[in-house]
C-alpha cells in the first residue's frame, strides 16, 4: 500500500518481496539467531527444503516474504500472511512471523519499521487485527513487541512433529 511504502521511505529502507536469490542472506540471519543457530542450514545455493519453502509462500497469495533493505543491502525479513477466518465475524487476521534483523541494525529503527509496514499492510488487506507469536526465549523480542502497541493475550501452544 502507499502508506506502508511510506513508512519504509522515511526510515530509508526499501521493503520488497525476496526473490530466490536472497535466501542464502535470510538463512544467515534466521541462523544469526540464538535459537536459529541450531536448528537452520546456511548454505549458497539454499538446501532443497528452503527452496522449496520459498517456492511455496512466493506462489501463495495469502503468503508474502519479505525483505528490508537498506542501501541495497538485506538487512532483514519477515513474513507477512493473510488468513481467512470465521470468528469475529468472518475477519481476516495477518500473521507477522520470522522477523530478523542483522545484529549491527538493531536499535536503529529497522524493526518499528518492519512492524509499521505489516500493520499498514494487514489494513490495506481488509484485516481486522495482527498476530504474532513470539519464543518465551526471547524477551528482548517481547518487549519490543509491547512497545509496538502489541499485547500478549494469550498463551501459545506448538506441538513438534
């Protein structure tokens, strides 16, 4: 939307849909992460599995990955998806996931930024709120999110397979 590129042009960063060929940078990040590290495969070129992750949210509508640049360099991601519900009187929801930002940018505004651009997104897409779940690892993360206007009002639950 016109509002979320202008939240990304005044902080100076291009956010842009990631292409195939910026998924050896997202692996860095997602793996510069102290839970990332030892579950994620940096490698160029990407290992099957996350091609085959990029190729299924690129041909998904519902689904956008995206990238944070400044001065042509990727300097974070996120994921963006919009999903269809019946509660709350058959509103969509957008889900905020994966979001990294390189170690050097951090406390420089990357990440308000990144979050602002979603929120604008959600609204240009018709949604009546935005989610996002975040590890009980990380509280760093959590107050960040606190300080974006999000609240935590409820409890998550994942089941490994």
């Amino acid at each position: 939307s016109e509002a979320a590129i202008a939240i990304a042009d005044r902080a100076g960063l291009v956010i842009r849909d990631a292409r195939t060929h910026d998924l050896p940078r997202l692996l860095q990040l997602l793996a510069a992460d102290q839970l990332g590290s030892s579950r994620e495969e940096v490698s160029d070129p990407p290992a099957r599995c996350y091609l085959q992750a990029f190729e299924d949210i690129d041909s998904d509508p519902g689904h956008r990955l995206l990238v944070v640049e400044r001065a042509g360099e990727v300097i974070g991601f996120f994921q963006l998806s919009f999903l269809p519900g019946l509660a709350r009187g058959g509103s969509r929801r957008a889900q905020i996931e994966s979001v990294r930002v390189a170690s050097s940018e951090r406390g420089r505004g990357v990440g308000a930024t990144m979050i602002q651009w979603a929120v604008e997104e959600a609204k240009a897409n018709a949604c009546s709120l935005v989610q996002l779940t975040s590890d009980k690892q990380r509280p760093e993360a959590h107050r960040f999110y606190g300080r974006a206007g999000f609240v935590a009002t409820h409890e998550g639950f994942k089941l490994k397979l």
